[in-house]
C-alpha cells in the first residue's frame, strides 16, 4: 500500500519564451487581453491592444527584457519561480509532488498541473504566488485553474490559497530575511513597493475606502469591511513588516509602480514619492517589494535600473534594492508551512 501523496501547484504570472521583440509581443497579447487584467470592453482592449499596446510598447519592453535578461538561465522569473519549485521539492520530499504553473506563458498551470495528476498525486494545494489579492493576478490564475480542473475526468481534492499577505509564516520568514539586509541609518528611507492597479479595479472588491485611494492615504487597519480590498492589504503587509524589522512610521513609506495609459491608478506613485524624499533632503533609498516573492521584471529593470537613475537624476545618493525572497530557505520553509496548514 503506497503513501498518500500530496501535490503542489505553484502558480506565478509569467514571462516571454525569450527576450525578442515578437516573443514579448506575444506574450504582452497572452497577458493583456485577460479581462481581467484589462477591465475594459472586449472591442476596446481588442482596439487598445492590436492599435497602440502591440505596435509600440512591445518594442520596449523587449528592451527592457533584454536589459535582465541572463545569458545562461533566461527570465529571471521564470528560473527564480523553477529554483523555489526545486528546493520546495526536496524540503517537502518524497510525499510530496511539486509543479509550477504559468498564468501566462510556459510552463503553463495546465501543464503543472497534468505533472500533478501523472505523479499520482491523491490532492492538490494550489499557492498563486500573489501575497495580496487582486483579481487582475490572483484572481485569473485561480479562474483558469478551475477551468482547467472542470475538465478532469477524476475530481482529486483542491485546495487554493488564495492570498497569505497575513500569514504569520509569510510575515515572519519575510520579516527575518528583510533582518538581514536592512542596514537603516538616519539619512536612509525604506519604501514597500508593490504592483499598482486601476482604482476602478479596487472600486469592485466593494471594500475599499474610496476616499484612502484618491487621496493617497494610508488605508487603515485590516477589518471584515476592507479585508478583500488589494491596497488595504499592501499597507497591512508594509505595517506587519515594519513592526517586525523595528522600522517607526517616519522611517518607511508605502508606494506603487508600474502604471500604464492614463486612467486612475491607486498610489502614492513611487516616481512621485521620490521627488517628494529628495525634497525632504533624505540621501538614501531602500526599495522592498513585497508584491513580488521572484525578482522579475518589474523589480529587476523598473526598480532596480529606472528607478534607481530617477533617483540619481534628482540628486540623491544610494539606492539599494532589497532581492525578493526568491529561493531563500527562510521562504522555502514558509511555503511549506502555508501548504501543509491548507490541508
């Protein structure tokens, strides 16, 4: 009689085939045209897409692919998320089966999730490698999960975490990696950045505070009324983290990146906040990105190339980028408490 066996999908977002114009272009198409990544009329994202997105913007972001991308290993995400896929496996052992899946790209969350099914797993814990939920990231991995599970002959048990950007395991790992770069000196400002998102996209979780978001306020404290609010959960993580690293409120501020096209985005905006620091005469920046566990692109080229020249260019001294926990065994560890308290 043989072991239950457990299996583990690991879902992160994706990343091009290689860093060429046509497979970025290929990709930005896979990733964009998700409705719910934009939120907008199907003929209009078609339009958006195929008329300005595609023709333009593909061109620079495989430039700025190109800019990270490793010779030997490719995407960072992608070998980042195989590295964490890797030592997670061996961690757990052999009762454990352990797969990653792309929202977009290869390989896919079918694909991770038919290695699963071909290692006898008995039941799946799905983690979407999301902290915070949203519905643009979360959201869409775990809808094309299901609809892939829809498809199975055999219904195994299925577990999906939907976010864990409270969860005492996360935070602590986490806090205690963050321990161990921090060096905060008076001249020195800490800023939690994370993914920004349309303020209409947060309007629909029907539990944000509407005012906090337009004006770029501080949401409060994590409540049943704002519990599934994205922005409210990046500054209870920023908060979590803070207390845990001994950091006081003057010392961090909580900012947002990667805005596109010209509708609202959540904020405060990172490009903005930085010019703001300068102003108040800090000399040193420290960027922690807690909506990202694998360096990519957002952390490696937007922050840790474009943001760091903003930076210089305003006149200020250092700055430095914090690695996400990537493979780390303080994260390793962690994953493996959330999915075994899933079960």
């Amino acid at each position: 009689m043989r072991n239950s066996k457990i299996g583990v999908l690991l879902i992160n977002l994706g990343t091009p085939d290689n860093a060429d114009v046509g497979s970025v272009r290929r990709y930005l198409y896979s990733f964009l045209n998700d409705k719910h990544v934009l939120d907008i009329p199907w003929l209009l994202r078609k339009a958006l897409l195929w008329f300005w997105i595609l023709p333009f913007r593909a061109k620079q972001s495989a430039k700025a692919y190109q800019s990270i991308w490793d010779k030997t290993t490719g995407s960072p995400l992608l070998h980042n998320s195989m590295a964490l896929t890797q030592s997670l496996q061996s961690y757990l052992g052999e009762n454990y089966k352990v797969a990653l899946g792309m929202r977009y790209g290869k390989p896919s969350i079918a694909q991770g999730f038919s290695t699963l099914i071909e290692a006898n797993c008995d039941k799946i814990v799905a983690l979407p490698l999301f902290a915070q939920y949203s519905d643009a990231a979360s959201g869409s991995a775990i809808e094309a999960l299901h609809q892939h599970y829809a498809k199975q002959q055999e219904k195994l048990p299925l577990v999906v975490v939907e976010k864990f950007f409270d969860n005492d395991h996360y935070l602590s790992a986490y806090g205690e990696f963050l321990k161990k770069h921090l060096d905060v000196n008076e001249s020195t400002h800490i800023l939690f950045s994370y993914h920004s998102l349309p303020v209409r996209q947060i309007m629909k979780s029907k539990q944000s505070c509407e005012s906090a978001c337009f004006e770029n306020a501080p949401c409060p404290a994590i409540k049943n009324d704002n519990a599934k609010c994205y922005r409210a959960q990046c500054f209870e993580t920023s908060r979590q983290l803070a207390r845990i690293c001994g950091l006081q409120p003057s010392q961090y501020s909580v900012v947002f990146q990667s805005r596109l096209g010209r509708t609202v985005w959540i904020g405060p905006d990172l490009i903005a906040t930085l010019a703001s620091l300068k102003e108040k005469n800090v000399k040193d920046i420290v960027v922690i990105s807690p909506s990202f566990v694998a360096d990519c692109l957002e952390t490696l080229e937007e922050l840790n190339i474009r943001a760091k020249e903003q930076w210089q260019a305003l006149g200020g001294n250092g700055f430095s980028l914090i690695p996400c926990l990537n493979a780390h065994p303080l994260w390793v560890k962690a994953v493996a408490k959330i999915i075994n308290q899933a079960l």
